[in-house]
C-alpha cells in the first residue's frame, strides 16, 4: 500500500476543524502536531512510522518534557482520533489497540473547590479599592460565575443581550449546547448591570469580547480574555490574605457543586443547575424539576457563602 502522511493528514483535519468553527479543537490539535514533529526533529511523519514502540517513546519523550499527564494525555487521544479517522476514510489499514497501554485519561491534580470561609473570604470587598482594577473586575467575574450555578467563563462571556429576560437567563452551554436557565439574583443582577455592554452593536450581554472579532479570531480574543482573568484571579487570594490558595476560572464552578453536595442537593439538581449534558434517561428524570428547584439551591448555596448560613436541602 502506498505510504500515506500522518503529518499531510493531521494538517488537513485541523484546517476541517476550522472550516467547521471548532476553532478550540484545531487549536489543540496544532499543538499536539507540534509535539510529535518536535519529538523527530522536524520533517514529515508517515502512518507506517506509527507502532506501539515508537507511541511509547514520544510517550517517554513527553514525559521528559516534564509535561503533566492531562497534556500527555492529550496529546495521545488527538494522535488516536486522527489515527481512526484515517482508518475511517480507508486511507490506511489500521492496527488492532494500536495505542493500548497508553496514557488517555484524565487526571484531577489538585483541588479545584474552595470553602464557603474561603470563596467568602475571596469575595470580601472591603478592600477591594485597594486592589489593582484588573484584579477587582477579575473577582466580580467570580462572584457573577458564582452566583449564575457555576456558571464557566466560556458561557458567562458569550451570553447575548437576548438571553436576559426580566430576571430569567436561558442560554446554551458552548461546550455541549444543553439549555441552562437561571433565575438571576439580586446580586448577579447588580453585576450584570455593572458590566452590562453599551454598545448597540455588540450582542453580548457583558462588556468581555470584542464585537468586531468573528470566527477564529474571535476564538483568540476570548482566550486573551481567559488568561487575562486566570492571570489576574492568580493575585486574588495573597491580596485577601490567604497565601498559597489556589484560584482559576474553574473555582466558582466546582465549588458551586461541591457546596451544593454539602448542603444535600440532590445530585439531579446539581447536574441540571450546572447545564451538564447525562445519559438520556436521566435527562428524562431531570424535567420533572421546576425552575424554582434550581433557584432553590443556588440561594442555599449564595445564603451559605455570604451569610454562613448552611440550610440543607428540603424537598417540598
């Protein structure tokens, strides 16, 4: 058979990934490509090259590269899904487990979650005037992602002026489109007005992104806005005087949910209030909960942050 570019190929499904707006894939997937061709030294790699052994040396490579084992892991499953589809297209035969024994899975490294004393703590605006304006605007971010469920930063920057109605929010989750509906607080809405964009020609709610960006580089402009809140909420907690706390833009998330499962919500209402997509059979059970279900335990959880009230779950 003749031999077909594993390198020729992988670029042509990252510039499909583009063409189809998966823009966050693509990126991932050049840099994967970026490590296997720094791993031969440049030059173009072909399937035949691709046997356990050599997988197991990049593998090896990787790892001296001091590179942690969620990146390692994917930097195999982007070579195993452009491995299959090649399969796939009949481009070439493929081999049985080829990348058996390989890392692929995911690690968690570090607590993501915080304590009800700690968000609120994180929270204080006491002295936030003394705070650089960066960092003060990075921790309303938190609290608005706190306050709307744990709502990401991906879905907090691209909500659109129409996703506000009164008080209620419907959008759709941008990493698995599942509807999320929140009935927005008097505090998430105090910051939502604080926020809130101005210009009649943007369609986002919030002042984040860039209007002017579109596709790709509306991608990256969303990126630049991620580090510039990770970079900033990395500051947050010595300025709050706790020392060697470690905050991100996944902190209001899972210490939403984590705080929620302290308080004895019911795990159903946890996955439905964070917008999770499930298997279909609990997707059916979810839609027996109301709204006011969700509002329920999100104001458990903000009442026992902001006020250490801890009130545990009671079905009506």
């Amino acid at each position: 058979m003749e031999q077909v570019s594993f390198t020729g190929f992988m670029n042509e499904v990252i510039e499909e990934l583009r063409r189809e707006g998966r823009y966050s894939t693509a990126h991932i997937y050049k840099y994967a490509l970026y490590a296997v061709t720094g791993f031969v030294g440049g030059g173009e790699i072909f399937f035949g090259a691709l046997t356990r052994h050599w997988l197991k040396r990049f593998e090896c490579h990787i790892e001296g590269l001091q590179r942690s084992y969620n990146t390692i892991s994917t930097y195999v499953r982007v070579l195993r899904a452009v491995y299959n589809r090649a399969v796939d297209r009949e481009l070439i035969r493929g081999e049985f487990r080829l990348f058996a024994g390989m890392k692929t899975g995911v690690y968690t490294e570090r607590k993501l979650a915080v304590t009800a004393g700690q968000m609120k703590q994180l929270l204080k605006t006491d002295h936030c005037k003394e705070f650089p304006a960066a960092v003060s605007k990075s921790q309303d971010f938190l609290a608005l992602m706190l306050l709307l469920q744990g709502m990401p930063f991906v879905d907090l920057a691209h909500l659109r002026k129409c996703d506000l109605n009164g008080d209620l929010l419907v959008c759709h989750r941008r990493k698995t489109g599942t509807e999320l509906c929140v009935k927005v607080v008097p505090e998430a809405m105090r910051l939502i007005e604080r926020y809130r964009n101005t210009d009649p020609s943007s369609p986002y709610l919030l002042d984040i992104l860039d209007a002017g960006q579109e596709d790709e580089s509306a991608f990256y402009g969303y990126c630049e806005r991620l580090r510039e809140l990770n970079r900033n909420l990395s500051l947050l907690p010595a300025l709050c005087g706790m020392k060697g706390l470690k905050v991100s833009s996944y902190t209001a998330r899972h210490t939403w949910a984590t705080l929620a499962k302290y308080c004895q919500v019911p795990e159903e209402i946890i996955s439905e209030g964070l917008g999770h997509s499930s298997l279909e059979v609990t997707r059916t059970y979810l839609k027996s909960f109301e709204g006011n279900e969700l509002a329920k335990a999100n104001r458990i959880i903000i009442d026992y942050i902001y006020l250490g009230r801890k009130n545990l779950w009671r079905m009506a």
